[in-house]
C-alpha cells in the first residue's frame, strides 16, 4: 500500500460533471483545502474550486461517510475524500511529475513527516486560530460569510455561532488549557525553527523537488500560521524562509518541480522533526490506538510533564496502522536504516496493530466526523 492514510477510492455516484474537470468542495480557508489545492496545482491537474456552504459540507459527508472538507467530486460522479488517500491515488493515476521519492526509505520518511505534520500540528493551528482575539475575530466573520452563507440567520448570531462551536471543539475538546497552552505554542516555535534551519539551506524539505512530506506541513503553515494575523506575525519575524516556501509551494508548476530531482535520501537536518516524532507522535498514537482498543472515548497520557486528555481518534489508529505497514514494507538494510533514525520510536511501528478500524461507509449510516468516530454533528463531550 502506498498511502499513509488510505481511506478507498469509492462511495456514491452523484451528477456528473460535463467537461470532464473534477470540482474540489472545500473553502479558501480550509487548512486540508490548501493542502489538497497546492498537491493539483504542482502536479498540473486541472480542477475547479466550489467554496462550500453547509449544504454543500452534508451533501458530500453522505457521499464518501465522512463530514470534512477538501472532497472531490469526479467527473463520473464517484467522489474522494481524505488528502492522503487522495495523494496517493494520484500519484498511481498521473505519475508525472512525481512527487513521491522513488527510493523507498526516503518516501517512508517522506509519508511519516507528512502524517506527523497534517496530524500534529493540526492543534497549534486551530489554537492560534481560536484562542486570540484578532485570529478568532477575523477568523469567525470569515466563516459566517462562507461556509455560513446559507444559514438564514442575521450575520452576528452565524459568527458567534462558529465561534463557539470552534472554541468547544478545536479548543476546550482537544486538550487546549492554560497548562497545555505553552507546549501548544513551543511545538509551533520549534516547527517554525526546525523548517527555517531546513529551507535557508534548500528549497523543500526534502530536497529540491517537493514531495508528500511537504504538502503534510503545508496545510498548517498555508492556511492558518502565514495567514492568521498572530502566527503569521511571529513567522514572518522568526522564519522569513519558511514564508517564502509557503510561497514557493503555492506558486510551483509542473515544469518547474521536473527540473529537480526527487529526494534519494533523508537529510540530517530533518533530525529535530524525527525527534519529536518518536518522543511526542508515535507515543501519542499507541496510546491512542491502546485507548480504541479498550473502548474509551478518551485518551489521557503524559507528555514533558503535562497531562493530556484527548477524545479518542480511529482516524488516526488507521494512520498509525498503515505507517506500520509501510515500515514492513521496507527491506533490511533500509528497515535497519529506518530504526537508526527514529530510535526509541521504532518499537511502536514494529509491533503489530491492535486493532483493524473499519473505514467510514457512505450507504445508509449518518456520516462520521473528521475522526471517524461517531454520527458527526453531536459534538463529543
Ligand atoms: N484527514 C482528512 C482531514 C480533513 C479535515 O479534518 N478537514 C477539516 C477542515 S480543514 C474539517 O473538515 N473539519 C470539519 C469540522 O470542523 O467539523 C484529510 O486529509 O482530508
């Protein structure tokens, strides 16, 4: 297999379009949107943009079983959701240009940075966005314009709406507290210092070809720590290279990427982002798949001296299942290569999976959420 997060290519057919261009439902200010939006445009594939409303975010949560956003509907009318999957899928039906390393070592890494940067830094994201008065004043007006547009209510109740909505769930939900706040905001920091060592020395993370790990760190950095007033601030003071590759990614053409060669190794300035990968993400994974396994709801561990507390994600536990699979899939010298890098991570992706979680299922169930857990819509308490 060779997605991370390989969720099937399936679900319902719906009317189809008539020239033959798949439509990305999403919003223009969607961290996953812009992650998926940068994928097409580097790779040359042709797709028109439809800014969803709420009708538009249930319309595909019942054709794929998941309520989130991007979701692409295809010409035939069959749809795709989850931008791993997606990725990954496109890489087998347009190879070029890749955007995959071809040595198998380094597109494990690259498949685990991108896991490791759609998933971990989803929660400093959302918390610059909605902790801070300006993020959450600019951000909250913008949704109740967009997403919003269809709810026939006065503008101010749809924006206190959302607001309070994103607070509870992205916020109060996720484990965001005073005492978490400061490793919420040291994670974003150190991000912005590991990448700025990394692209003041060469274009993308890898290399000079961007591949999946850099579309993983993407959709955070694009969407919401260079656009929303408090992040992008601190960005563009601490790590002017890392602004200029969410640009440069942004403004990358197919013709320009081929002139660069894929990535044939991992550098060793990527060891900041191993590091914290084995000692933060793969822990908090086991503990989460640990937690799945025994039914919980929630996830309590311990991170650098804080206590955590976190709904359960099956999400997730299938991410961690198919990071597994990948490192299996790795032969000797390059598995041997593997366990080098990530040290005391390595463990958690050679044991084997406690569970098999069952993808999401678009025919006659209420859509799940963005985890894959529950009918999405009742917020989990
Ligand atoms: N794993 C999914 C994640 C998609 C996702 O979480 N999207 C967010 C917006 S960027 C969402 O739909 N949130 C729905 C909500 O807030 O309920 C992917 O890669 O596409």
């Amino acid at each position: 297999m060779h997605s991370t997060c390989h969720i099937p290519a399936m679900a319902q057919q719906t009317a189809s379009s008539a020239d033959g261009t798949m439509t990305v439902h999403g919003l223009t200010l969607s961290y996953f949107t812009g992650k998926l939006e940068a994928y097409l445009r580097v790779k040359g594939i042709p797709y028109r943009f439809a800014e969803m409303d709420t009708a538009a975010f249930r319309r595909a949560g019942r054709a794929t079983g998941v309520l989130q956003m991007p979701q692409i509907e295809m010409a035939d009318g069959t749809w795709l959701t989850d931008t791993t999957a997606i990725m990954a899928e496109f890489e087998r039906r347009f190879p070029a240009p890749a955007l995959s390393p071809a040595d198998p070592l380094t597109r494990f890494f690259s498949l685990l940075l991108e896991d490791y940067g759609d998933e971990w830094l989803w929660r400093p994201a959302l918390h610059y966005r909605w902790s801070f008065d300006e993020d959450m004043a600019l951000m909250s007006a913008q949704i109740a314009r967009s997403m919003l547009r269809d709810v026939k209510l006065p503008f101010w109740i749809r924006r206190q709406m959302i607001l309070r909505r994103q607070r509870r769930v992205y916020l109060a939900q996720d484990g965001v507290t005073k005492e978490t706040a400061p490793q919420i905001e040291a994670l974003y920091l150190d991000t912005l210092d590991a990448m700025e060592a990394v692209l003041s020395k060469r274009s993308f993370l890898m290399g000079e070809r961007p591949v999946e790990a850099d579309f993983g760190f993407f959709g955070s950095m694009f969407r919401h720590f260079s656009s929303d007033p408090t992040p992008a601030a601190i960005m563009r003071a601490r790590a002017p290279h890392v602004h200029l590759w969410v640009a440069r990614l942004w403004a990358a053409r197919p013709e320009d990427v081929e002139r660069a060669a894929l990535p044939g190794h991992v550098p060793g300035a990527l060891a900041p982002f191993l590091a914290r990968i084995a000692q933060d993400y793969l822990p908090y994974l086991a503990a989460n798949e640990a937690a799945l396994a025994d039914g919980a709801r929630h996830v309590r561990y311990v991170q650098g001296g804080v206590a955590w507390n976190v709904p359960v994600s099956p999400y997730r536990a299938h991410c961690l299942a198919a990071l597994r699979t990948q490192y299996a899939s790795l032969e000797g010298e390059a598995r041997k290569k593997a366990a080098g890098l990530l040290g005391e991570g390595t463990c958690i992706l050679a044991t084997a999976s406690l569970h098999t979680v069952p993808g999401p299922h678009s025919a006659g169930r209420q859509p799940l959420d963005r985890h894959w857990s529950g009918a999405a819509g009742e917020d989990r308490k």
